[in-house]
C-alpha cells in the first residue's frame, strides 16, 4: 500500500510550465505515480480545489540548523533551504551534517560554506577592515577546499561585512568554487545607495574564473533606483557566456546585525541613513526605533541583535527583481526568538506568490512555480527536487491560490513571524510536517551534501 495519496489537486508540471488536475502516490519518501486512476493509502490528502506544488526551495536562507527558522520556513511551503549565506556558516561541516542527522530537521538543507565572516575570522582576521596576509590567505583556501570536499554547496560571501576583503582574495576562493562546479552566492559591496561598481567588481571575478554566481538578495542591493541598469548589465553578462542567477525577496526594508560593518556610524552617514530608519528587530529593544543614543548603545552592548532599515518604497523594484527568468524568490530567513525579526522570516513565499501571481500577473502560476522549486534545483545541482515526477523525492506544498497570503508584518508595528493563511499541507520526504495549515513538528528533513 501507499504511504501518502494526494488526490484530484491541480498539479503542476515545473519542466513544462503546465497543469493539470492528477493524483500522486508516494512511498517510502518517493513520488511513486503520478496517475488519473483512484488511489488508495495509510495517508490519503484531498487537494480538490488547492494547488500541488514541488516544496519551495529557498537558496538564500540562514536556517543553519535552528529549530524554530525550520518551522517558519516549512509553514510558508519551503522543504528545502539553502544555508551559510552571506559569508556566515558552520566551518566543520562534518559535524554539521552529522548533527543534522543524529538529531533531525524539519526540511532539507544544503549548507555553503561562509568566507566573509566564518573563513576569515578562523583564518585569524578579526578587523573587517584587514586585508588578509599571505598565510592567511592560504588558511582560507585550505578550509574552502575541505568544507566543499565534506560537501558544502559552494562558497558565499557578504562583502559588505568584510570591507578589508581584496578582489585577489575573493578570486582564489572563486577559483577554488569553480573547480568544484560549485555555486557563488555573493552578497556584493555596498559603496553607496546608487553604486553599480560592485556588480562589475563580481562580473570581473567570474569572467576570470568562470565561477557560477548567484547575486543574494537583488533588491536589496540594487533596489535604490537603479534596478534597471543592474538588470541590463546582468543581461549582457550572461548573453557573453556568464552563468549568473539572482534571487530577491518581497520587501524593501533590509536588516542585518547592528555590529557589522554594514552600521558603521561613517557608513550609514555616507548612505544618508537615519537613525530613526531604523527598527531593532531583536533583543530588550525590539520594535523601537532608533535614535543616536540607541544606536550607539546597541552597537556596544548588544552588537548581534538585528536591526531593520527602512528605505524608500518603490514596490516597483522588487518585482522587477524577481521578473527574469533567471531570479528565484528567497527569504533572507535568520535565527530569532518568537516575536523577533523581519516578515520575510515567515511571509516571502506566500507574499511572492499573492502578489506576483493573483494581484500584479507578472507572472503565470506555472512559472511562479517553476522560479521556486526547479531552476532552485536545476542552480544547486538537487537531481530529485524540484519537479512532481516518478522517482523524484516527495516533497510538495499544497495550497490554496485563492486565500494563500503574509499576515507577518514589521516589529514595530506587531509579531513578524506570523504564520501565512493558505499553505494548507507541506510534505519533506514524503512525511506531513503541515497538516490543514498546522505545523506537525515531524523532522523528516535530510543533510543534501554536494
């Protein structure tokens, strides 16, 4: 018998960009059939009237193992994360993966290994500002190399916190990532608001050394106006031959630890930031805004609590972001405490597809779909994810496209790890970890090394 029926859902074929209405059995974590005969089951799922989706694979995410980001991100209908982004990550990764699988996970998780924090502090640069010496720099190459050989999907950097970060030091270790065929996730530099250098900067690297790059978070580093030069200039790359993807998320508003270099009281004053832009997003002042004596306060005190910044609204970016067909949705996920955080942490998906799909129709269904869960896949090398086929692995996310929606919202305005409306069933392996919109607590989730 059985395991998991799925039964008279409208099914979408990702390869295709096609839909039909269709049941799917799974056994032993495996869509075994795809069929239009009745099935029968141990777990049967009526999905008449919803969506059946392949789970959402979120390539930019800072799950890293953290409980509760597992749960936020199963909830919206991810089943697969890929973590260490930013240049943040774990450094053995032996023993990540094996604690990962000693003690379980709700979703999948592929790890990249992190240099703009995690390589260069182990390599014994502590100042963000410090080029690296010689023996440092083969410290790093070292670590690189025997993170990807215990499996790390490629190496991601946050450039913003490691200003010190040489164009010679990011090209070795791109060079290292394109000799595995792995994947460049790369968080680009912030010189000012309205700064493109820093594309070219990362274009340049890949041009040498034929690295596959992966822009984090699009909007958030080029949605100050000038997202349309920076989409023309990607364009360009890759009809030159590059192999360039990007993700970007559904806000504006971005947040990332008070301590960094990000905040630095020079940088914020170059970029023109306030301080009452900005929102602390976690610790004893979460949802207050900031004035210089907080600001100040926290960058001593309580350097790793998050902090929102609020730009200028243009909406507009952050769909022209995620239009192409070469951008996929992400969520920046981070790890915090219940109540704290930003909305992306449990509202992008179920955002992404209300407003792109049912709202705006910048996009079909099926290729809403498609930028969520196959080229996420078909980008990180996941054979078995990313489609609803025979043989392929039995993660799904079943929804209704007519009530699918965020309910997160800012801290300073209430909880940002609402849980959406309208994912009513998540499957990872084959195994229900959402059940009629509630979370099961099932960890049924798998290490996916390169």
């Amino acid at each position: 018998m059985l395991d998991v029926a799925i039964c008279k859902g409208l099914v979408i074929n990702t390869k295709r960009q096609t839909k039909r209405i269709t049941n799917i059995g799974i056994k032993a974590g495996e869509i075994v059939c795809v069929t239009g005969d009745d099935l029968t089951a141990s777990v049967v799922i009526d999905a008449q009237g919803l969506i059946v989706s392949p789970g959402f694979i979120d390539v930019h995410g800072h799950v890293d193992g953290y409980l509760y980001s597992g749960e936020l991100s199963a909830c919206q209908g991810i089943t697969t994360s890929i973590g260490g982004n930013c240049g943040l990550s774990p450094l053995d990764f032996d023993d990540f993966f094996n604690c990962q699988e000693r003690d379980g996970f709700y979703i999948n998780q592929g790890e990249l290994v992190g240099h703009s924090f995690s390589l260069r502090q182990a390599a014994g640069i502590a100042n963000p500002y410090r080029r690296a010496l010689p023996c440092e720099f083969e410290k790093m190459k070292y670590m690189a190399r025997a993170a990807l050989d215990a499996g790390a999907c490629g190496i991601s950097f946050g450039l913003d916190y490691s200003p010190g970060a040489s164009y010679d030091e990011i090209t070795a270790l791109a060079s290292i990532c394109a000799d595995f065929d792995r994947v460049m996730p790369i968080h680009t530099r912030l010189f000012t608001q309205n700064d493109l250098y820093s594309l070219f900067e990362v274009l340049s690297i890949a041009k040498r050394t034929g690295v596959k790059l992966l822009f984090s978070h699009f909007v958030y580093q080029y949605g100050s106006g000038i997202m349309g030069d920076a989409l023309e200039i990607i364009e360009k790359a890759i009809h030159d031959g590059l192999d360039i993807k990007i993700d970007s998320g559904m806000y504006m508003d971005w947040l990332t630890f008070i301590g960094t270099a990000t905040f630095d009281e020079q940088t914020i004053n170059d970029n023109e930031i306030r301080f009452s832009d900005m929102i602390a997003a976690s610790g004893p002042y979460k949802g207050q805004r900031l004035n210089l004596e907080l600001y100040r306060l926290m960058r001593k005190n309580y350097p790793n609590d998050s902090v929102i910044c609020c730009v200028p609204n243009d909406a507009s970016q952050i769909y022209a972001a995620l239009k192409p067909d070469y951008a996929m949705p992400s969520t920046d996920i981070g790890q915090y405490l219940p109540g704290e955080g930003h909305p992306q942490i449990a509202g992008s998906f179920p955002k992404y597809i209300k407003e792109m799909v049912q709202e705006r129709h910048d996009l079909t269904l099926e290729a809403a779909i498609y930028k969520a869960t196959l080229l996420p896949a078909q980008t990180f090398h996941l054979a078995k994810k990313g489609q609803i086929e025979v043989g392929m692995d039995a993660d799904l996310t079943i929804f209704n496209l007519s009530t699918i929606k965020d309910t997160a919202v800012f801290p300073d305005q209430g909880f940002p790890d609402n849980k959406p409306e309208g994912i009513e069933y998540v499957l990872v392996n084959g195994v229900p970890v959402v059940v009629q919109g509630a979370f099961t607590g099932k960890k049924p989730g798998r290490v996916l090394r390169a």
